[in-house]
C-alpha cells in the first residue's frame, strides 16, 4: 500500500502537468483534471468494490488492477499526444465557457478513467485481502494511513527530484514499474483465496447516515484545500514547491489521523458519540486553521528571520504556513474518514462503497468552491462556512453541548469581528483601486502615493504600471519595427494593457490580445482605457492553448515577459510552444519572446535560450531598455531565418503616422530600432552551451526558476552586465548588406556604446540635486558619446542635467552644453538651450550644427 501510494501520486502530479500542456491553465482546464482524478478513482470504488468483496479471489482483483493501472499508463505515452490534438480542435480556439467545460471534463475523465478506475478498486481489494489481520483487531484505518504516506512520498519524490531529474514520461515509467511490482508482491504474499467474509445485514438508517457524512466531509475537506492553497497563493511564491509542500502536508495530516484513530480510538465503545466528537474537533480544527491564515505574512517573515537566507529556508517557511493551515485540520479529517468508513461498514456498507461516495462528492469540491464560492463570496466566508457544514454533521445529535456551539460562537466571532483572507500590500499613503478574487487568482490595481497605479495578481507585482508607459510601449513597437508593413498582431499575455494598446495606435495594425484572467482584463482598464485601443481585440484564454488551437495567421507575435517560478509559466519556454508559435506566423513574420532577467538566474536563461535557439537557430537578442533593476530581454526571430534589411526598416519609420509617439519611445530611427540588439546566433549558441533543451516533458524551466525567486544569487544589473560581456553580434548578422559605408561602424559603435552606459550606471546612486547627479554620470555619460554620438539613452540625460543646471550655475551649464554641441553637432537642442542661455547671460560662440 506504501508503494501503490507513491505510484498514485506520482500519476497525478504527472497527469496534471500534461495534461495542462494541452488543455491549457484556465480554471475548466485545472480543475477538470482533478474532477476526473477523484471521479475515476470513486467510480472504481462505487463499480468494482462490491464484485471485489464477493470475490472468494481477491488477489486476482489487486494484482489485476495493479496491472490495469500499468498497462494503461504506459498505453497513455502513446495516446496523449494525438488524443490531445483532437480534444484542442474540438474545444476551438474561443470556446463557450460551456462547451470547454463540457468537453475539458469529459475528455479528460475518460483518457485516465480505465487506470483511475482501478486504482478506486485497489483500496478495497486490499481491504480484503487483510480479513485475516482485521479479525486480529486490526482497522482498515492501518491501510488508508499507510497508503496516504505513500501518497506522501510520492508528491515530494516527484516534486524536488523525479520530474526536474528525469522528466513526465520517465517518472510515469518508474510509477508502472511500481504498480508491476505491486502486483507480482501480491501474488507471492497472499492465499491465493479468502473466504468473504459473512455478509452484515444493512442497517438502512445507520447506512444512509454514514454514507451522507462520508459524502458531506469528502466535499468539504477538499473545500477546505482550495481555500487554503488561494489564500496562501497570496503570500507564497506560488511554485510548484509551494503546491507540492501543501498538498504533502494535507498528506501528512491525514495519514497522521488515520493513524492515531487506529492506535487510540477505533476501540471505543460509544462509535456514534465519537463520530460527533471528531467531526466537530474537525470544525474546530479548521476554525484554528483558517485563523493562522490571517496570520500568515507574520509567520512567514518569522520563519524566514530564524530560518536565515537560502532556498532550504524559504521552501522551509512555506512548510511551515502550510503546517499551520492544513496541520490540525487534515489530522481531523484522517480521523474522521477512518470512523466513518468503519461506521459504514457495521451498517453493512462495503469498503468500495464508502470510499466511493466520499470521493465522489470530493470530485465537485474545486468547482463548486474555486469557480463559484470563492469569486462569488470571497475566501473567507466560504472558509467559515466549511466549519458550519462540518458543524452541521456533528449538531444532528449533539447540538446542544459545547463542542458543537463552542466553534459556532467562534465562526461567528470571526465573520463579524475579522477582516476579509486577502493580503495587498499597500505602500504608505496608497490605496486599493480595484480588488476582484478569481477562479484562479486574486487581482487588484493599487496606487501609490504619488498617484503611480500598479497591477498586482496574488499580491505580486507584474511588469508595467501607470509609470512605465515608455518601457511598455517599448514592448510593442520595438518588434513591430522589426516587420517591414506588419498588418495582424498577437499579444500573449495582456498585463496592464499598455503594450497591446500602444500597438494598436498603429492604424494599419489590427491586435489581438491572449490573457488567461478575466480579472486582468477587467482591471486593465485602469491602465488603458478600452476608448483608446479600439483596434485591440482581447481574447480570454490560455495563451499556450490558443496559439495551438487557433488557425490565424499574424506577422507579429509578441509574448509577454512571464514569470518563469510562477505556477504554469514555464509551459510558455518550451520548445513545443514555440514550434507552436511558428506554425501562427505568416511568412516572413516576426516572433519576440521577452524574458524578465530580474526574476531569472543566468542557468535558467541559458536552458530558455537553448530552447528558443532549437526552433530558431538564426534568432538574436534584443534589450527592451537599458533598465538596471528590471532589465528584460527579448529573444526575436523570423519565420524564414531572414536577416533584417536597412531600407525596409527605413521605410517603415518613414510610413507611421505617429513619428512623434516613436520618438517618446526612443525610437525615433532605424539605428535606435536596430541598436536594441546585443546578441547574434552564434552568440546564443555559445551562450546557451550545453544546457538541457525546456520541453514538455522535461519542464527544466518550472523546477529550476524558482530558485532565483527564493534566494536571488546576484542582483539583476550584475546579471545584465554579465550578460552583455557573454554576448555578442556583428552588424552583418543581423542586417543585410547596405551601400551605406558607414553604417556598418555606427551601429557597433552604438553597441559598445550602450555597454558602456549600462556598466557605467552599476554604480549610480540617484539624488534629487542636479550637481551630485552630474557628479557621478558627467564624464561616464561623455565617454558614452565618444564612443557613440548617436547614442541618445546618454545625450538626453545630460542634456536635462544641463537645463536643470542652468537654474543655479549657468557658466556650468554652457561649459556641459558646449561639450554635447562638440561631440554631437548633428544635433539641435544643446545649441537651443546654449542660444537661450546667452540671451540670459554672456551669449556664447555657437557655430551652426551640420551633419
């Protein structure tokens, strides 16, 4: 039974991240996957546990199911990947929340119903394989403790070294390989027959009763998980370590229940007053659960203090508000599930039966609670109502003493008396705009105090707010100006808004935008208002699932910088989603994937870039800006491995209607467009090395990510400067060849200038007055532009220092204005501001600027 739990788990971690491939992450998607877990395992419970227990043979039935369960999970390597294709071309690309309902569960149920099934019936079969130790005075209760153990192992086993060490597939094939042990170690330590045992007369009152309770707390229980695993989201780095520690420690619990009822309880001799003690030890257990959630910041940043620094110790404080949450509660409901399937059974219920009813009920728990409850009423009352339902069960004879009204007085206390489960950090002098819980995240817009809106999605800040419009416009415009007349755009992943909105100013542009949460679209508009993108069609899906299911054609694809650690994000850095995102460009389209450094460690990149630079061997690599603490990248290519070609980019600044808007950007010609390169394909390669390839069944990415989330181990500007001293490119492999002589020398000039700007800013550190400002950056910026006239992100700074600088030492300000003029004669606005002064002052000697 320890084995067959590790298997079982390891199947549905496993099945879940597949079947997330290609179902994509929206709530349908998600919960399906765990509606049809739990379904297939009742139903073999509810089909096979009566045939079982008449069985005189019952090995037979545990060994056949241990091989039903290997056979097919090895048939299943085969027929996921055409099953698949076939569920995304019925579910479409846009489908009725309905329809993908209709079709995510019932795909899904039935593709992992046959080995589902029969793991419902291995629980049952051993149940009677074990008549010879229960006539000893032994409980079926041994069993379900040593099996959620193995469920145990299995999670952790396959979280922290499995998938990240072998992959999907190979973990599933060590899971057969259990399962066929299983089986053989059956056949050898069993009688090959056992006599059934007599059949109990069913007692309908007392079976009807048991089987409600096992029905009402099976749901509940798993109500309880998915309040508890949302709210904690909030204050958690929501990886799948997070998940991972969560769901073993509901294991734990649970197995840690059943346990001590089988050493300390199952003799006791009044079962019906002990049934009503449990369940509501139960309500209050998940009253004191719910309780520490409110605490859960606190704890937290105590465990993290007495913990130290390092990813053991931040994987260790969520372990510990995961104790805290699910310890007491899940010790309960072990407990719990053990007396009332003994209870069933002196009512002449069968094992399978019983176990059956509770997984059935269980099955609908993530719906009902996660896409209904929660965004209905919020975590909180949905947590308090948890406890009233178990109160319920314990009042039916028991009402009036104080283990029942004793936690009804205190979930009263709480819905009056306590705030609302949600955490939103709000800087001093902020406030919340907007506040939405969701099927799958809580969304708020909160503004600071200085009136700067940000987007937070389970109180972590994304990329982009009402400040960075420049680099959000960035974004957009700098992979459309890399298509010579771009006419259909896609953007994965929509944020704030900004971007697609900034792309959709372009009047021969029509854009579509994916975003996975409705609630990010809804609270975009704080950001862009829907009045100002009215060419911007947005679309709520999962963007993985839409670029394979959609048979629309784009010239610009443009993926947002997803967080890599985040729960499902490491599925957009695969090798088959972006051979997906191929198959969506038109010929000669252009794809940018862009990439947080900030929230990347430079191993995770390399495995990312090597993954990217195997569906797009001539890919380069672009910066979004010359940003220090939250640099981003941008890996771009075409669909015909083309190079870029002067003119082309020549004409399509010449084309746009909003010049004026480019030049805000920064973007104002061809060299600023083309200088956001620093890496050509030769460079990549190098970069990448030897590093593993992100796939779909190596997800490489998603266990690797979360690292540099726990504990950083450098600061993003020495990232981004390690980064630009590893890489390199040549004007030849990125542009084709020009008549233009001295392009050639402009642009890498251009290149080392922009190196030397970002090293020459490590150091930095910001003041209000102009003269410490000009103090540090004066003479780096200068030799900036000795190096490169042309570069602007240098010229522009010293040019508003000089203005500033006027203010208070105007001979200061013509003496920095008179370099600029020197070194940059081709522009005007040193030699304006230079005319200006000397209308103030003694005029300076101002020669006409030529090119």
């Amino acid at each position: 039974m320890l084995a067959s739990g590790v298997a079982a788990m390891g199947y549905e971690i496993v099945w879940t991240q597949q079947s997330a491939l290609w179902l994509g992450h929206e709530s349908a998607a998600v919960l399906a996957v765990v509606a049809a877990f739990f379904g297939g395992l009742a139903l073999g419970g509810l089909w096979l546990g009566a045939r079982i227990e008449a069985s005189p043979r019952p090995v037979r039935w545990y060994a056949g199911c241990e091989a039903v369960i290997a056979l097919w999970s090895c048939a299943l390597q085969f027929l996921a990947s055409p099953y698949s294709g076939w569920v995304l071309r019925t579910i479409g690309a846009q489908p009725s929340a309905a329809w993908q309902w209709a079709v995510t569960l019932g795909t899904t149920f039935l593709l992992f119903l046959p080995a589902t099934a029969a793991m419902g019936a291995t629980l049952p079969a051993m149940e009677r394989l074990t008549v010879p130790l229960r006539d000893q005075g032994r409980s079926i209760a041994a069993l379900y403790a040593t099996n959620t153990l193995g469920a145990v192992v299995g999670v952790v086993a396959a979280a922290f070294w499995l998938v990240p060490g072998v992959g999907l597939a190979r973990s599933a094939a060590i899971c057969i390989a259990l399962n066929a042990l299983c089986g053989a170690a059956a056949i050898v330590g069993f009688p090959a027959t056992i006599p059934p045992a007599p059949a109990r007369p069913v007692d309908r009152p007392g079976a009807r009763r048991a089987l409600t309770r096992l029905a009402i707390t099976g749901f509940l229980g798993i109500a309880y998980e998915v309040v508890v695993v949302r709210v904690l989201s909030q204050v958690t780095e929501d990886t799948v370590y997070t998940f991972a520690l969560l769901l073993a420690v509901y294991l734990v619990g649970s197995a840690a229940g059943a346990a001590g009822y089988q050493r300390w309880l199952v003799r006791d001799r009044d079962p019906d007053r002990l049934g009503d003690r449990l369940v509501a030890a139960l309500a209050w257990a998940c009253l004191v659960g719910t309780a520490s959630l409110w605490a859960a910041e606190r704890v937290k940043a105590w465990a993290l203090g007495a913990l130290g620094a390092g990813f053991s110790a931040a994987v260790a404080a969520e372990a510990v508000l995961a104790v805290l949450a699910f310890g007491l509660p899940t010790i309960a409901m072990g407990a719990v599930f053990s007396h009332l399937t003994r209870s069933a059974s002196q009512a002449g219920v069968g094992f399978g039966r019983a176990v059956g009813v509770n997984l059935l009920a269980a099955a609908a728990a993530p719906a009902v609670c996660g896409v209904v409850a929660i965004p209905a009423f919020g975590p909180k009352p949905v947590a308090l109502l948890i406890a009233a339902g178990y109160l319920a069960v314990a009042a039916q004879r028991a009402w009036t003493r104080p283990m029942v009204w004793g936690p009804a007085v205190a979930a009263l206390a709480l819905a009056v008396l306590a705030p609302a489960l949600r955490f939103v950090d709000v800087p001093d002098g902020g406030r919340i705009v907007s506040y939405r819980d969701g099927a799958l995240a809580a969304v708020s817009v909160v503004e600071d105090a200085a009136g700067v809106a940000r987007l937070r999605i389970d109180n972590r800040q994304q990329e982009g707010s009402s400040a960075t419009g420049r680099v959000d416009g960035r974004l957009a415009w700098l992979p459309l100006l890399l298509h010579p007349a771009p006419h259909r755009a896609l953007f994965l992943g929509l944020g704030t808004g900004v971007t697609a909105a900034s792309a959709a100013e372009d009047p021969a542009l029509e854009v579509d935008a994916v975003e996975l949460l409705p609630e990010v679209v809804a609270a975009a508009g704080h950001f862009a208002p829907p009045g100002a993108r009215p060419r911007l069609h947005v679309m709520v899906a999962d963007a993985r699932r839409y670029v394979r299911a959609s048979d629309r054609r784009y010239d610009v694809i443009v993926a947002d910088n997803f967080h890599p650690a985040r729960s499902g994000s490491a599925a957009l850095y695969t090798v088959e989603h972006f051979a997906a995102v191929r198959q969506r460009l038109d010929a000669g389209g252009v794809f940018c994937q862009w990439l947080p450094v900030h929230q990347l460690d430079l191993a995770t990149l390399r495995s990312i870039v090597r993954s990217f630079a195997t569906v797009y061997p001539t890919s380069w690599a672009i910066v979004a800006s010359n940003s220090l603490d939250t640099p981003v990248l941008g890996l771009v290519a075409r669909r015909d491995q083309g190079r870029f070609d002067l003119a082309g980019r020549r004409g399509r600044l010449s084309r746009l209607a909003p010049p004026g808007r480019l030049a805000e950007l920064g973007l104002e010609d061809e060299l600023a467009v083309l200088g956001s390169a620093i890496a050509g394909p030769g460079a990549l390669s190098r970069f990448a090395g030897a590093a593993a390839a992100n796939t779909d069944d190596h997800p490489i990415v998603a266990y690797s990510a979360p690292r540099a989330t726990y504990a950083p181990d450098s600061a993003p500007r020495d990232r981004l400067i390690a980064l630009l001293h590893e890489l390199s490119i040549e004007p030849e492999e990125l542009v084709l060849p020009t008549p233009d002589p001295g392009w050639r020398d402009r642009l890498a000039a251009y290149w080392a200038a922009r190196t030397r700007f970002v090293e020459s800013g490590r150091d930095v550190r910001p003041s209000p007055r102009v003269t410490d400002m000009l103090a540090q950056v004066r003479e780096p910026l200068l030799s900036v532009l000795r190096i490169s006239p042309d570069f602007r992100p240098a010229y522009d700074p010293l040019l508003a220092m000089a203005a500033a600088l006027a203010r208070s030492d105007v001979a200061g300000a013509r003496t920095l204005l008179d370099e600029l003029r020197r070194i940059q004669p081709a522009r005007s606005e040193a030699i304006r501001l230079l005319a200006a002064l000397g209308g103030a002052g003694e005029p300076p000697t101002v020669q006409p600027a030529s090119r």
